[in-house]
C-alpha cells in the first residue's frame, strides 16, 4: 500500500517562527533511521518562497496575524494538492495547527464521510472575533465545520470578510471527537456543549484511562468512510514536549498517546494522519520531534514490513 508524504514547511498561523523547521526534521530523523516506507514515499514538499517576510512585516490584520500572506499560500497549497487523489494513506507535516483547516476542506470534496480525531491540548474552534492572541492555528476548526460565528471583539469588516472566504461547513460535529482538550475559552466550550461534540479531557483519560476516548474513536470509524488523525504535539505534556509553542500543563504522557494511536492506526478507515506544531527552536536536542516520529511510525510502516526501532 503505498504511502503518501505532504509536507507544509510554513508556520505562519502560530504564535512564532520554527514550525516550519519541525516538519524538516522528519527528513532528518526519516533518512538517519533509513526508514524504507518514508524512502518509497511519494513526496510533496510545500513551501512559501517568501517565508520570512510575514514574520518582519506588519500586516494588516491585528486579529488574524499574517491572514493575507496565510491565504495567498493556501491558495497555493490547494492549487498542487486538489488534483492529488488522496486516496492511500497519506502523512501530513505541517508547520502549524492552522493549515488543517485547507486540508480538512479539501479532504471533504474526496471523502464522502470523513471522521477527524483532534489531539491536541486546545479545541481550536475560534474565529478572529474570538481569539485572544490572533493566531490563525487557533482557528482551524472553526474553519473547518462553520460553527463558530460569534463576534465578541470588534474587528474590521476587511478581516472578518476575509475569514468568512476562508470558512466552510466540510466538518459534521458528531464527526469530531476531541481527545487531551484542556486549554480553550468560553466561545470554543459553548460551542462544544451545544453541539454536544465528542470530547475527552485529559483529566479524564488521567483518571479513566485511555479505553473509553479508544472505544469513542472506534464508534466513529464505524460510521465513517475514512478517519483523519491530527496530532498536535502540544497534547502531550510540557514536561515530555518542550518543542512547541503553545505548551498547556497536565497533558498526556508518551505511552497514553502512543497506545491510543497504536490502536486507532490498526483500522482500515485510517487514511489520513497529520503531525503538527513541532518545534525545534524551543527543544533540546530535537526530542520533541523524535518522540513524534516514533509514535507515529506504525502508520508510515503499514506501506512496507519495516519495523520500528525508536
């Protein structure tokens, strides 16, 4: 079953540069290991060519850093990817939270019923008139399932404008399932309780265990034709993931996450996992990414009989 490799080296919808540095460590870690699945791989590798200058110039929009450089990219990103059939399994690394929105729109126009497994420390379902930093990698979800119209802050009709382009209904809630949420603001949690979207603390998994968040997922791949997995870094604790840059303490530990996937990644619906918010620039000695690629490996390796090492 051959494998499919998309990389998105852009971070420009978080908080600060170096994300895009994490998705180039995959290379790193990938050919050091001789990683026979990621060296049969069909790669895409997906950069801006003017990368730095977002992050020196002002930009206009103050509740969307950097929106009009963001969308000029993705526009780029689903120009390569829309003809792409994407219909083996297929590693997404990507520099930020936020590109998820692009992929999760267009994975609905290929999937007729996709199921999107979000680890991650936040919800990720604010809009610009509701996040407190705007940072696009808050947003993806909002983008994603068009639930999140508040206006809680003012915000000029241009940006908001803007937002609304880049906003579709792609994502059914019930068709969510939220795993090590712990970080979020009152619009992403009313907006969790009044479309009752599926959804495990990581209280929860600390002191229930990781069977129930397990049994949910199965229950959503049952009734799906095909699971995205988005693992957000930041889901684990600080304490273990130093190289991100939006650390929330209590997070989950290694074995928790990676006995989670380890069963997820065993099912036929999963077709699609993303890697995300790693960031080199904030670790020591790369750790954060290479816990990352040896979690995730038992995906890559269903393309070939390699076995894991790390």
């Amino acid at each position: 079953m051959p494998l499919t490799v998309i990389a998105i080296a852009c971070d420009w919808g978080a908080s600060q540069p170096g994300g895009a540095s994490g998705v180039q460590s995959w290379y790193h870690l990938a050919l050091y290991y001789k990683h026979l699945a990621w060296l049969q791989a069909e790669h895409h590798y997906l950069a801006p060519a003017n990368y730095s200058h977002p992050w020196v110039a002002a930009g206009r929009h103050v509740y969307a850093h950097r929106l009009e450089m963001w969308e000029a990219f993705a526009q780029q990103m689903e120009a390569h990817l829309h003809p792409l059939p994407l219909a083996t399994p297929t590693l997404f690394l990507t520099g930020d939270h936020s590109w998820s929105g692009v992929l999760l729109r267009l994975l609905a126009e290929k999937v007729h019923s996709l199921g999107v497994i979000w680890l991650d420390a936040h919800a990720d379902l604010h809009n610009p008139a509701t996040s407190p930093s705007g940072n696009l990698h808050g947003m993806p979800l909002a983008m994603a399932t068009g639930l999140n119209t508040h206006r809680i802050h003012p915000l000029p009709e241009e940006t908001w404008q803007r937002w609304q382009q880049r906003v579709r209904s792609a994502l059914p809630p019930e068709n969510l399932l939220l795993v090590g949420l712990r970080s979020y603001e009152e619009p992403e949690l009313s907006l969790i309780q009044a479309h009752q979207i599926p959804h495990f603390t990581a209280a929860e998994l600390h002191t229930k265990g990781i069977g129930p968040a397990v049994e949910a997922a199965r229950a959503l791949a049952q009734r799906c034709e095909a699971l995205y997995i988005s693992f957000d870094v930041d889901v684990w604790d600080p304490s273990i993931a130093k190289g991100t840059g939006t650390p929330a303490v209590g997070g989950l530990n290694i074995a928790q996450v990676r006995n989670f996937l380890e069963e997820v990644f065993q099912w036929p619906q999963t077709r699609y996992v993303e890697v995300t918010e790693i960031n080199p620039l904030l670790d020591y000695t790369n750790q954060t990414a290479l816990y990352a690629y040896g979690t995730v490996r038992p995906f890559v390796d269903r393309a070939s009989e390699g076995d894991s090492d790390i």
